[in-house]
C-alpha cells in the first residue's frame, strides 16, 4: 500500500544546538531570520513560510558533539532564492559578516546556482536557486 500524504510541504524543521545563545544570535541576528517564539529551551525563527526550531542540548547531547553530513540523518538544509540578485547578494552578506561559505558555486546536476555556509555547530545550509520553486 502507498501512502502518497497530501502535503503542502515542511511545516518545520527541528535543529539541536550545543550552545542555544550562540545559535539564536546567529540565526537571528547574523541571519536576520525573524525569532518568532522563544523559551528558555528553544526558539523558532522564520525561513520564508517555514518554521526553523533550533533546541539546546539535552542531557544526553555529548559535549563534544558536531553536525556530520555523512552520518545517517540530516545532510544539509536548503533554502529556496528566487532572484540571481538575492542570491548574490546573501553571498556578499555571508562574507561580510565573516560566515564562512562556499562563495557562489554551480549544481552540477541540476545546473542551479547556491552558496552553503553552516551554523556554529557546523549544520549545513544552502542558499539555493530555486526561482520557480513549485514547478522544479
């Protein structure tokens, strides 16, 4: 039996953080996303329509924990652009704010243009082209 959901997409993603205060300054302030809730456990920032939940750690995070991409789970979280513009533009502001990225590089496969920068626990982001997101 096939399930096929009817969705309209990701309502939100859920990151953990090592440091809570550190990454709500970066999401929020070195990002600019908007922080629309806060507790003393979370915040939830805004990507367009999408929710981003960042937690702190919990008693069983190890501390010495990081982001790997190549490990079974999240490999990198990716966020649509609409305009060569914008995209060049958040290019130019990552660097600015001394974040480190990737500079504007080329898909190969699908022949789309992005960035990818991580946060400070090393979660991977992409600032992706995607100007007719829906039809792609």
């Amino acid at each position: 039996m096939t399930i096929v959901p009817q969705t309209t997409g990701v309502h939100h993603l859920a990151l953990r953080a090592t440091n809570l205060a550190r990454s709500r300054a970066f999401y929020g302030g070195t990002l600019g996303l908007p922080i629309v809730l806060e507790t003393p456990e979370l915040f939830i920032a805004l990507a367009g329509g999408t929710a981003v939940a960042v937690r702190g750690p919990d008693a069983r995070t190890r501390t010495d924990d990081r982001f790997d991409p190549f490990r079974v789970g999240l490999d990198h979280v990716a966020l649509a652009c609409g305009t060569d513009a914008e995209l060049e533009r958040v290019a130019a502001a990552l660097e600015t704010a001394q974040v480190v990225s990737t500079g504007l590089k080329l898909d190969p496969v699908l022949q789309r243009r992005y960035v990818a920068f991580k946060d400070p626990d090393g979660i991977a982001w992409e600032f992706y082209m995607a100007p007719n997101a829906a039809s792609d």
